[in-house]
C-alpha cells in the first residue's frame, strides 16, 4: 500500500508542477492586451522633448550676455548708440559697409544715398542732405534696424555689426556729398 500511496504522490507533484509550469509559460505570451511589466521605467516614460524649446531654459528675468538693449526711438538711440571702435578702425570696414549698401540701400536711396527714385510715389530721403549729416550714427543704426514710415526694418537681415558697415560707408557719402 505504501508503494501505492508514494506513486500517487509522484503523480499528483508531477502533474502540479506541469500545471504550473504550462501557466507560467503562457503567462509569459504578450498578446497587445496587457499590461507590459517594465523593468527600467525611467527610460519607457521619459519626458519629450519639445521642439524649440531647451531643457535648460534661461531664468527670468535673465540677459544674454551678447544681447543688445535697443532704444525705443532713434532719438534716444542717437544718445545711447556710438560707433564701435572695432568697426571705426577696421580697414575693411568701408569695402564691407559699400557691398552691404549697395545690396540692401541703393535700390531706394540711389548709389550716392540722394535718395533714388523708384516710384513718382515713393521718394526716399536724401541721405547727404545736412539735417541727416547732423544725426548720430546710433540714428542710422536705429532706422537701419527697424525702418520708419516706408522703410521696412532690416534687423532681421543684417547683423548688428553689418548695420555699422553700412553707417560707416554712408557716412562717406555724405563727406562726398557735402
């Protein structure tokens, strides 16, 4: 009898450890229902990145160090606005300003900044005449930035430092002009 007890033993611990080995081998079959475990949550779920936008935005209220704080009107930028000594002394700065004025300026101004007539509507100033001689260079950087009335602003164009070429180079015109 003992022997028959001890087969039924071995066959009931057998046919148990079938049962649990066939359920944890199906258990294991992902079908697309489930819940998936996650071993390494921290990469599954990170945080998109944004288009644009940094993970390391600036603090408020913070300045770039290159940025440049430009006056609300020309007035203020002919008081706040001087010719950098970089550009006053650079050599090339002339070869630079007449390539930079004949690109964006002459097609309104003319060639000699007397103010070229593109349309009997349109009549752009005379650049040479002396109440634009008296202004400060930061009035043309100003006005070069930003535009007035019909001149579109070309702050986005041309860089700060071209923006003192072409003011450099205009006011050889007006020494020519004069």
């Amino acid at each position: 009898m003992q022997a028959s007890k001890l087969g039924s033993r071995s066959w009931l611990i057998s046919t148990l450890l079938s049962v649990a080995a066939a359920s944890v081998l199906t258990s294991c079959r992902y079908d697309g229902t489930g819940t998936k475990m996650q071993w390494a949550p921290d990469m599954a779920d990170s945080p998109a990145n944004k288009a644009q936008r940094s993970y390391l935005d600036p603090p408020v209220g913070s300045v770039a160090m290159n940025a440049i704080f430009y006056a609300k009107t020309p007035e203020d930028a002919e008081k706040q606005f001087a010719m950098p000594e970089a550009i006053g002394n650079d050599p090339e700065a002339l070869t630079k300003g007449k390539e930079l004025f004949n690109t964006f300026c002459i097609p309104c101004h003319g060639a000699d900044a007397k103010g070229g007539h593109i349309n009997p509507a349109i009549v752009p100033p005379d650049l040479t005449n002396d109440v634009y001689v008296k202004r400060a260079d930061g009035f043309f950087f100003h006005r070069i930035t930003f535009g007035t009335n019909i001149m579109p602003g070309y702050g986005y164009a041309i860089s700060a430092w071209e923006r003192w070429y072409i003011v450099k180079y205009l006011r050889t015109l007006q020494k020519k002009g004069a």
